[in-house]
C-alpha cells in the first residue's frame, strides 16, 4: 500500500529530511513519511546528500528556508554536537545527535518546535537530541520480551555502537555487562567508562562463564556475505543465552541470528531500532504520539519488500 498523503505538494508543504553520505539506501523516507500521511499532515520527508565538511552550512540552510527539523546519520551524528545552538539531556548524555528540532518562541516566549507553532516569529534555533539510545532498550524490550534492567549481557563490538549500547544498558540497570571486542583496549576503555558512570553495573572485558539473558551483536560483522562469525562460538555455546539481538537488520537473518534460532534462542534484528528512533523523533517534532504501526509497516516494506522477504 504506497503512503497517501490527503494533499498534494504544494506552497503550504513543511519539509523534514535526513543528512548522511551515503544516503541512498536509507528507509528513513519511506517510514516517516508514512508517519507523516498517518497523522494527517501537509509535511514531507526527504534524503538529502551531505558532506561531513558542509554539515555546517547545510544545518544553516535548513534553518533559514524553515526546515521543520532534520534526523542525521553517519557520518554526522558526533559533527553535530558542536553545532548546534542547544543540546537536549539525551544528546548530552549520549555525546551525538541524531534528531534536530528547529525551534522558535511562542507568544509567550517559550521555545517550542516549529512545526507545532501557528506562526513563526523571531529567531530560530536548532536543538540537538539522540533517540539512538533510547531505541536500543526500547527495541530489545519489546521485540525479544525481555526485561533489560537486571539482566546479564554479552555485548559484541566497542564501536561507536557498541559503547552506545553498552553506556545505555548500564544506565537501564543491567547487572553485569561481558564485552568482547576485536580490539581489547578498547573493550577495557569502555569498562573503564562504565565503572566511572555507572558504579552499580559490573563489566567485564570477556566471555561469560555463566549463562547470560542476552546476546547483542555491535559489531559490522555479519553485513556482508563471507563476514566471520562476530562472536567465537568455542569460548561461548549461545545455548547459554535466552536471547540475541543483532543490531544489523540487512540482512534480516545473520549468521549470528541464524545460530541463535536453531539454537532455540529469541531472536531480532536491528530493524526496530530504527522504528524506535524515527518514531521517538517523530513525536518530537510533532508534538503528538507516533502511528508506530503505520511506521512500521512502511519501514519493513520499504527494507524486505512488499512479501516481507530480506533483499
Ligand atoms: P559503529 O559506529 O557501527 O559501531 P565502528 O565504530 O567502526 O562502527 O565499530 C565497528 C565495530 O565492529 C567495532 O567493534 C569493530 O572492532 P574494532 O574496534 O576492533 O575495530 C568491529 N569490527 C569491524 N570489523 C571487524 C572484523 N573484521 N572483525 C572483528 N570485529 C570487527
């Protein structure tokens, strides 16, 4: 079922858009503008190619031509944080934005995003939030049914993912946290961070000799056909693990997951991450509560096709 919007394009029309290189490939469009159709609204949504080097201008250039707010992605969501005139607590928190909302003062002199105001006057800023985090714990909680706080994770991969994932979870409550990663001192770093911030949570930099509630892949390992497995299965028998999330959504089955399935685990990919962050940005742009299902719908029909099927 294509989006259909109840107007047409026209002089009226508010924009929204996604800046990344590569930007091609991205679903974005296809789940937010289905959001957009859902909620009634005379918006659209676009992908625009952006350079790391004119990431600056191009906020500018949304900011002036009224843009009602952007969502990043990589390579800008750290480049962002200097240049934004305003920093939520989850951007903060987190050290990079992927939503932008532009705003403007209210009659009353309150900043509130633009495309909930009848009438824009004054200046506009553009205020920086991260909703990546968030839709971790959301899409794992929701898609494997499992209670995040108090839970042993096995995390793979200490990327600018994998810290993310592992900074989140300890801040959810986790209570202890194996971190395997190719290139250990940067596993040992991340322990390091999380001891400072989050003294309750304990991690180790290893395998588990226990058994674990979760298993997550943050690592890129499994993107591409040939890819080596992401964890080594002689150090640990995923039958040791309830669950296992792949933060990978193409393809939708990776090896990683395949193992987990046949070894009796539950199992999702990265796909509901990306709803739950586009959902989280929608909201906050809008103002009102997300049509999820209509997001999602689009998003996995624009991802594995109209039959459900992985391209
Ligand atoms: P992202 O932002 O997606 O996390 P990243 O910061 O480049 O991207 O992190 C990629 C992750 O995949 C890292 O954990 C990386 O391990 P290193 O820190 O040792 O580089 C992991 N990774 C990528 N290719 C890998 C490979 N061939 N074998 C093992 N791990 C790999």
């Amino acid at each position: 079922m294509p989006t259909e919007f109840s107007k047409p394009l026209s002089a009226t029309t508010r924009l929204l858009a996604v800046y990344g290189q590569p930007i091609r490939h991205s679903a974005s469009p296809a789940m937010q503008n289905a959001g957009l159709a859902a909620l009634g609204l005379d918006w659209r949504y676009v992908a625009c190619e952006v350079a790391p080097e004119q990431l600056a201008e191009a906020l500018a250039g949304a900011k002036a031509m009224r843009f009602l707010g952007l969502n990043l992605t990589v390579p800008h969501k750290l480049l962002a944080v200097p240049l934004m005139d305003d920093l939520d607590e989850s951007a903060r928190e987190w050290g990079a934005v992927n939503t932008v909302v532009f705003e403007a003062e209210d009659p009353e002199g309150w900043w509130r995003p633009i495309g909930q105001l009848r009438e824009i006057r004054g200046p506009i800023r553009a205020r920086g939030y991260n909703t990546d985090a968030d839709a971790i714990v959301s899409a794992i909680t929701q898609d494997l049914q499992l209670e995040v706080r108090s839970s042993r994770v096995l995390l793979l991969g200490a990327g600018g993912a994998g810290r993310t994932a592992a900074l989140r979870l300890a801040a959810e409550g986790v209570s202890e946290l194996y971190l395997v990663n190719r290139t250990q001192s940067k596993a040992k770093a991340l322990q390091r961070e999380i001891e400072e911030r989050y003294p309750a949570v304990t991690a180790h930099v290893g395998y588990p000799e226990a058994e674990v509630e979760l298993v997550l892949n943050a690592t890129s390992l499994g993107l591409k056909a040939g890819d080596a497995l992401p964890w080594d299965a002689a150090q640990f028998d995923l039958r040791r693990a309830d669950a296992a999330y792949d933060m990978i959504y193409r393809p939708a089955e990776t090896p990683l997951l395949a193992a987990a399935r046949a070894a009796g685990l539950r199992t999702a990919n990265g796909l509901g991450m990306l709803l739950h962050q586009g959902a989280a940005a929608l909201a906050l742009w809008t103002g009102r509560p997300a049509p999820v299902a209509a997001l999602r719908a689009a998003l996995w029909r624009e991802v594995y096709g109209p039959t459900g099927e992985a391209r």
